[in-house]
C-alpha cells in the first residue's frame, strides 16, 4: 500500500525536477521548464522573506498562540512549486509543514513577472548589509610555477551564505571598468577563487575541524536561540570563529534520530 502510494505521487510530479538556486545554493523542485532556473531562484528568495517574517513575528508576538503553531509547524525546507494541472494554485499542507506555490501566469504563456513584481523590492538592503567587511590580502595562486610569488586578492566576508551566492552572481558575470579614453573588461569569473567551495567547509578547514568530529563553544561567545527552524534539539548562534575543534574527543555521540 505504501509503495503504490509512492508512484502515484512521482507520477503526479512528473513535469518537476530538482534545480539548484543561485541565490543560496539549495536544491528546489520547480516545473522542468526551460525557465526553470529562474522559478527556482524565485523559490529561494520568497523562502527568505518567509523566514524574515517568521522571526519578526516570533520576536513581536512571542506568547501568541498562532505564531507559537507557526513555529512549529513552518519548514523552510519544504518549498516547491506547483506541478501543471494542479487543482489548487497554491496551498499548504499541514498549516505549513509543506508549501506548494503557483509562480506562473494563468494565461498559458508560463512567465514569472507576477510573482517577480512582489518580491523583487525589499532584497537588495539585506544583501547590502550581508556584507561585513572587505580587505586586500596577499596569497599564492593556485596554479602555474611562479616560485611561490605572492599575488594580490579582495576578500570579501559575509554575514550570511544568502548574501555570498548573491555577490558572487554579480561577480559572475564580465566586469567593466571604465577609464577616461576606453572601457576595459574584466572577466572576474575566471579570477574568483574559492567561491565554489561551501562556505561552512571552508571554515571547517580554517578552524580544523572534522567533518565527524566533536566541536566546542566557549561561555559567553555564543547565545541560545528559541526559534525552531531546524530539526536540531538545541539551537544556537555563534560567531563563525569562535567554533573550536575537538579533535581529541573519541566519544561517540548518543544518537536519538538519525536520517
């Protein structure tokens, strides 16, 4: 019984398929179009205003009942869009634990501008403030035999991964730079480094840490975090340096859900 179950829901989403988000690199089923890309890019940034409206609500309104089901019911991880001949336009299942939504025109054309029309205002001053600081530094290159010769880069650092895709798309693409007499191109996309590399494994490596390993965090470097947007039983918020390794730590971990 479970199994049929199964095929009729694959069969029911035949016409989506999983793409991944420039925007915050995660992977959404959207409709396998050829304008998919930019369905799934719209996923991701109405998925950021949903959380952004969460927390606002959970800090103004904490001991409303409402926002007290919302909590706990909401999953940010389960945002898809809606597959053709879909019945509803856009629904929820479970007030919230699964949400489908319509990002396409109902005139057939399969266009994107009227859900575009409500989100693209409200982003550009949070990914303005995703970025922290900015520095000249001075590091080998990669490749070629040069002696070990010192090159310099621009290290740009981020509050948050949203804000380091977001850079990085604009960086993407050829750069100008313009003079008094000529413009001279830049194509900074093949000059970038390391932006290909998730950021949480680039500071795993900066701070030796194990990927199975144990981690510490010191008193009074990190805070307790009440909301319950992940699957973890305790949540907190901690400055990305002041995770520390502990390599020395054997013990294995008394695991209660592991999927």
């Amino acid at each position: 019984m479970v199994s049929a179950g199964y095929m009729y829901y694959q069969d029911k989403t035949s016409d989506l398929t999983y793409v991944t988000s420039r925007i915050d690199n995660t992977r959404y089923l959207v409709r396998n179009l050829p304008d998919k890309q930019n369905a799934c890019d719209m996923l991701a940034k109405i998925k950021q205003n949903m959380i952004i409206l969460c927390n606002h609500l959970l800090k103004t309104y904490p001991s409303d009942e409402n926002v007290d089901r919302l909590k706990r019911k909401f999953d940010p991880s389960q945002i898809t869009e809606t597959s053709r001949g879909e019945k509803n336009t856009s629904y929820t299942i479970n007030k919230g634990e699964k949400i489908v939504l319509c990002l396409r025109a109902r005139d057939g054309n399969e266009r994107l501008e009227a859900v575009k029309e409500k989100v693209k205002n409200g982003d550009k001053h949070y990914y303005v403030k995703s970025l922290a600081s900015t520095e000249t530094i001075r590091k080998r290159t990669l490749y070629w035999f040069d002696n070990k010769k010192q090159y310099q880069f621009i290290k740009f650092s981020f509050t948050h991964k949203s804000g380091f895709y977001a850079y990085k798309n604009v960086f993407d693409e050829p750069f100008f730079i313009r003079n008094i007499n000529k413009v001279h191109p830049f194509d900074f996309k093949h000059a970038m480094y390391q932006t290909n590399i998730q950021p949480v494994l680039l500071n795993m490596h900066k701070q030796d840490i194990k990927g199975c390993g144990w981690i510490t965090l010191k008193a009074g470097e990190y805070s307790w975090r009440d909301e319950e947007f992940t699957r973890c039983q305790m949540n907190f918020t901690v400055d990305y340096d002041h995770v520390y390794p502990d390599n020395d730590n054997n013990a294995i971990s008394p695991m209660i859900i592991a999927a």
